[in-house]
C-alpha cells in the first residue's frame, strides 16, 4: 500500500467531472443530515440513529439478495426502525433498551441475507461502510426528492418540536401536541438515514447525524447558530470526504469520518477556552457547563457500542 | 405573537371567570383525591394550594392543563371547556415543579423565553424575528433576568432558571398562571423575590394566579385565599378562615393546632406527639394527620 492509495490527484478534474452526482448527493446529505442531527443530539437520540441504521442495512442486504433496489429496502428498514422505536419507547430508558434489543437482530439479519447473495463482493461491503461511485442520475433524483419532503416537514415543525423537545411540560400546557411531534420526527430520521446508508454506509451514519451537530453545541448555544454550524460541519465532512476519496482507491467513509471527527475535536477545544473566559458578559461561573455529553449513558453505550468498526 | 382579543385584566367580566371548576373529582381508583371541588376564580385572583403529599395538589394543574382527565365533573378554563381534544391552552401560563432543563439542551436564556413566545407556532420563525426579539427582552426585562438573556440555560442557578420560566409561561400573556411548588428548590431570598414577581405582576397584569406550596409563610399576606386538600376533601375560602384549627382539624378529622406566631403561621398535629410540626424550612413535606385513604 503507498500514499497513491489513500490521495491521489492525478486526473483529478476527470474524477469530479465523473463523480459530480456523488458530490451533489454529498451536499444535500450534509445540510439534511447537519439539521436532523440538531434535534438527535438535543432529544438524545444517538443511540437510535445507530439502531435505525443497522435494521435500515436489514433492509437493503434483503433488497440486494431479493434484486430489488437496495434504496426501497433500506427506507422500509429504516421506517420500520423509527415506528418501532417510536411506538414502544416514549420513555428513553424503555427506549435504549429496545433498540439494543433489536439492533444486533437487525444486523444478524443483514449479514444472513449478505452471506446469502451471490452478487459481487463489492456491493457487500458498500451497504456498511458506503461507496462512493453509487450514485447515477435516478438515484440523485430520488435522495433529492426524498430530501426536500424532510426538509419541508422539518421546516413546518421546527420551532414546536424544539419546544417540545427542549420543555415538553410547557409545551403540553401550551397546547403544542408533544406526543405526536415525536413520530412525525422518528419518520424524518428514518428517511434521512435511510438516505445515508447507501452513500456512507450503516455504521458511519453517526458521523453524519450525530459529530457535526454535536461539535456545533460544543462552541455556540444559539437556537440560530447550532442548526447553521451543524450543516456547515456536515457539508463540509460530506463533501470534504467525497473529494478526498475521489482519487484514492479506500472506501469514503475513513475520509469523511476523520474531517467530522476532527471538526469535532477543534471544538471542543474552543469550547473549553471559552468556558474558561465565561459564555456572558456576567463573567465565567466556577463551574464548567454540565458535561453531558460525556456522561450520559446512552453517549457512553454509542461510544463503545460500534465495537465492529 | 398570540395578541388574542381577550379582555385584558381589570375591565373583563366578572361574570365570566377565568377558571372555573363544577363538581370536579378525582380519584385513582379507590383513593379519592377530592371531590365535589367548585372553583371560580377571577381575573388577578391569587389562591394558594396546600396540603400533603399525594393529596393531588399537582394532579388539580395538570387536570386544568388537560394533561389529566376529571373523574367527574368539569373544568372551564377562560369560558372554554378542558378535556377530549382540548389539551392545552395559550391562556395558561404553566410553571412545572422540574426547575432544571436537560443539560443537553443548548440553548440561550432568550431562546428558551421565545419558545414561549411562539414556540406553538408552525414553520421556521425566520420572519418576524424582530418583533419576537422585541417581546423576549420586554419578557427578560419583565423577570429582572436581562443580564442573563444570552447565557447558557445549562449555566443558570435554581432562582435564575425559575425566573427564566415565569417569563417563559408569562410570554404568551396568560390569563390564568399556574404554579406547581415553584420554590421548591430555592433558599429564602429567592423565594421571597420570585413570590413578590409572581404577586407584582398579577396586580398589574390581573392575571390570576393558582400556586401550589407546601409553604403557606411564603405566600401569606399575598393568598386572596387558600384551598386546602387533604383526607379526600378540602376547603376553600380566605386563609384566616381556612388555617384555623377548627376547620383544619375538620378537615382531617384529627385534632390539629394552628398557631400564629411573628406573622408566620404552624400548623401542628395535636393528637399524634411523633407527628412532624409543620415547618416550612425543614425540607420535607408536612402531613399532621395520617395520609386520608
């Protein structure tokens, strides 16, 4: 192996000219994926988003064995995952454990129907940890079409569902309908990783839904800010990676993964700096800001869940 | 901003009060709460609700926020019937007993205060955005919590954060306010000033005002009156009335002593020498007579 195989821009203008669908597909990715996140980290939804993924891959290794097109499998996967999810677990903890019940089926599942296909190697391998060249013309449509119908629905219930997410109890008593905000939004992350499966591939869906969002509450807590960083952080993760990967001959995801980590990494340490001067003009407080990202169960469970990487 | 034409505060009828409870009762399955309640409340009347734990002090909230149905009877809330589709209502403020926020949640004082201003309200909120800003600082400005409006929620101390919701649930200019054990987690101080909010702004505003506690003292002076729930019954009326002996120890069917000491008042079970003295500051619940069946 030589650095040729991870970057290479010889013919780089020729690749992006070819790949520019996977670009594209990258973008829309990225500003669905940024926005969704915002609300998977505030309603605490990491460890669903990696459940869905993997009964999502259920879905498109049964669609690739039965030759069906691996997008409808993975959406019916996936919507079966966010209903599942959403009608037996309103409480998080009913919720954690349902899904880490259900996820290793899904992806015993998965795994059966791959070692089942007779099809090329390639396809295998690409439904967990995506490729890049996948997407053609009917598919940019599609994840497009399917993009937008997310977009509008997130657009429409934004500010009930963050608060609802953020105050439920108020909300309620102010008449925003709470329990049923939480499927409308199951079904929108169901899409949306569905979507992502087949261009980054069931175990790196996180990188997308959870790091970019994740990173941006690191360094602003602004209602404005925190969706425009996210979407930023996950553009530039998407289609940073996609363009790194262009010439290489390594599936994205490394790609795409190192940048979101990395963004990541850079906030949180402008995070910590500025804690330490104070977020407000009152001055900074003894006390950090609580650090519950990193002490919450389900951050620790999604930390060491992904064990297969 | 939801601007209803509703009267505002002291030319509204008086024949059309702002919550009105018939007959209502509740119970969980055998344990009666209370029932046979009639309440009617006017516009910037402020009634304090007392009694033990599990005596449905919240339960009577959140049936008047149709988070909870009515064993019988009904609750009308400004004019409207409560319950079946009608949860919830943009004319009440609700302050829950939870003060803290999930720390996950990132979010600055103002936004936190402008969910409450539209928060209900479909679609992005990209327009208008001036005009919310506007009332979220008349809010802040409203709670004397502007020097926090761009600070973290997660960084805020207890009296910070109560201050923060009041304005939250007074963004939509309730006519009713409710209050579950909004000094539950505060020291003195605190609780003095954000009783002295709450009272200033339902004289000005005629808002009224039904306050959950198990501390009579803090709110004593400002109470227009006191319903007093305990042994599946309760009574209403002034708190003169309501926190004397003998209507107390009527109520609980046990010999009770009320005792008025220095402008405070302590309510003490007679009969029972291991009963705990009500006092307010030790923390914990009173309950002078055994927990009514």
């Amino acid at each position: 192996m030589s650095w040729r195989d991870v970057i290479d821009f010889s013919d780089y203008g020729a690749l992006v000219a070819l790949l520019h669908n996977s670009i594209i597909a990258g973008a829309v990715l990225g500003l669905v994926g940024g926005l969704v996140g915002v609300f998977v980290m505030m309603r605490d939804l990491s460890f669903a988003v990696h459940g869905t993924s993997e009964l999502s891959f259920a879905g498109a290794a049964l669609a690739l064995l039965l030759g069906v097109d691996v997008v409808i499998g993975s959406v019916i996967g996936s919507l079966a995952a966010a209903l599942i999810f959403g009608a037996l677990g309103i409480k998080a903890r009913d919720r954690s454990s349902i899904i880490g019940v259900l996820m290793p089926f899904g992806l015993g599942l998965g795994v059966l129907f791959l070692s089942l296909y007779k099809g090329r190697g390639a396809n295998k391998f690409g439904l967990l940890t995506g490729q890049i060249v996948s997407v053609d013309d009917p598919g940019l449509a599609w994840l497009t079409g399917v993009s937008v119908v997310v977009l509008l629905a997130l657009a429409i219930v934004w500010r009930p569902l963050l608060f609802a997410t953020v105050d439920p109890e108020i909300a309620a008593a102010r008449g925003v309908p709470v329990r049923a905000l939480a499927p409308i939004f199951m079904i929108v992350l169901g899409l949306t990783v569905a979507m992502s499966v087949k261009i980054i591939g069931a175990l790196l869906v996180l990188a997308l839904l959870v790091t970019p969002a994740a990173a941006a509450m690191r360094v602003t807590v602004s209602m404005l800010w925190v969706p425009v960083l996210s979407v930023i952080f996950a553009v530039t993760s998407m289609v940073g990676g996609i363009m790194l990967a262009l010439g290489g001959r390594l599936p994205i995801s490394p790609y795409i993964t190192t940048i979101s980590f990395a963004i990541y990494l850079v906030c949180r340490l402008i995070g910590r700096a500025r804690t330490r001067r104070g977020w407000t003009a009152r001055g900074a407080r003894v006390e950090p800001p609580r650090g519950a990202r990193e002490t919450h169960p389900a951050a620790l469970r999604v930390g060491s869940g992904p064990q297969h990487l | 901003m939801s601007r209803d034409a509703r009267p505002s505060s002291a030319e509204s009828a008086p024949e059309r009060p702002v919550l009105e409870l018939r007959g209502a009762t509740l119970a969980h399955g055998d344990r009666v709460l209370w029932h046979g309640l009639d309440l009617r409340m006017q516009p910037g009347e402020f009634i304090a609700v007392l009694g033990g734990n599990g005596s449905g002090k919240s339960s009577l909230l959140k049936t008047i926020i149709g988070q909870q149905a009515l064993t019988a009877g009904s609750v009308m809330v400004a004019g409207k019937p409560v319950g079946g589709a009608a949860r919830g209502s943009r004319a009440v403020g609700y302050v829950p007993q939870r003060i803290s926020l999930d720390p996950a949640a990132a979010l600055r004082v103002r936004d936190l205060v402008r969910l409450g201003v539209d928060g209900h309200r479909l679609g992005p909120g990209i327009f208008m955005a001036r005009r919310t800003r506007r009332r979220v600082d008349e809010l802040l400005d409203e709670v004397g919590a502007t020097a926090l409006a761009d600070a973290p929620v997660s960084q805020l101390s207890g009296g910070e954060m109560q201050r923060v919701r009041i304005a939250e649930a007074l963004a939509a200019e309730p006519e009713l306010l409710l209050c579950d054990e909004p000094l539950a987690a505060l020291d003195l101080g605190q609780s003095q000033r954000i009783v002295t909010l709450i009272d200033e702004y339902r004289r000005s505003h005629g808002t009224a005002v039904l306050f959950v506690t198990h501390d009579i003292n803090a709110v004593l002076g400002i109470a227009d009156r006191v319903l007093y729930l305990a042994s599946g019954r309760f009574r209403l009326g002034p708190p003169e009335e309501v926190l004397a002996s003998t209507t107390l120890t009527d109520l609980y069917g046990a010999p009770i002593d009320v005792f008025r000491t220095q402008g405070r008042v302590i309510i003490v079970a007679a009969a029972d020498p291991g009963a705990d003295r009500h006092d307010p500051h030790a923390g914990h619940d009173h309950e002078p007579a055994t927990e009514a069946g």
